[in-house]
C-alpha cells in the first residue's frame, strides 16, 4: 500500500477544521441549537429528546441514521437527519422537535 499523496494528508485535517468550526447563525430564521439551549429546552418540556424522537420515528426513515443537527427555524425547534438508505441514497428528514412528527424527507 503507498502512503497517502500530499493532498491527501492535507485533507484529513482541513475537513476536521470545516467540520469542527463555529458555525453563525444564519440569516432568515434559522439557528443551530447550542448545547445548552436544547438542554434547557428539553427539560422544560419544550421538545422531546433525541432518544425520544429516535425511538418514534425508527420504522419510518428511509434507511440508517447517519447525522443529526437541531435547528431553531422561524421560532421553533427541528431536529435534522441524515438518513442513508440500502442503495447509498442520502436523504434529509425534517422532524418536529416538540411533537415528533416527521415534517418532510427529501433526497438530497
């Protein structure tokens, strides 16, 4: 096996850079949950937690789960899935954080 090219070392920690980085708030409405405001959210009853919305929706995705954000859009909380089917399909599920109700899928 030849070891990786130069481009190829690079990439490893370029991406972990993109990844890892802060991300703002966007403009139109949409924020990415910071870590203590989805806490507060979820122990006041707010929304359902991750392992809640994951156990309500298991049979009814398209395929695996292979990421997740929470979101606020336009005042509310939506949890955002990744979703990988058989075929290697990606799909994005929209789920509504306070009732659990899958909102849209879309294949992206």
């Amino acid at each position: 096996m030849q070891p990786p090219g130069f481009l190829g070392f690079l990439a490893v920690p370029l991406l972990a850079g993109v990844l890892l980085a802060p991300v703002p708030a966007a403009a139109g409405g949409h924020d990415r949950g910071a870590p203590d405001a989805v806490r507060r959210a979820v122990e006041a009853g707010e929304i359902k937690s991750l392992a809640d919305i994951l156990a309500s929706i298991r049979g009814k995705l398209p395929g695996e789960v292979a990421g997740v954000e929470i979101e606020r859009e336009r005042g509310r909380w939506v949890y955002e899935f990744r979703v990988v089917d058989d075929k290697g399909r990606l799909y994005e599920v929209h789920v509504d954080a306070r009732s659990g109700e899958i909102e849209r899928i879309r294949e992206k």
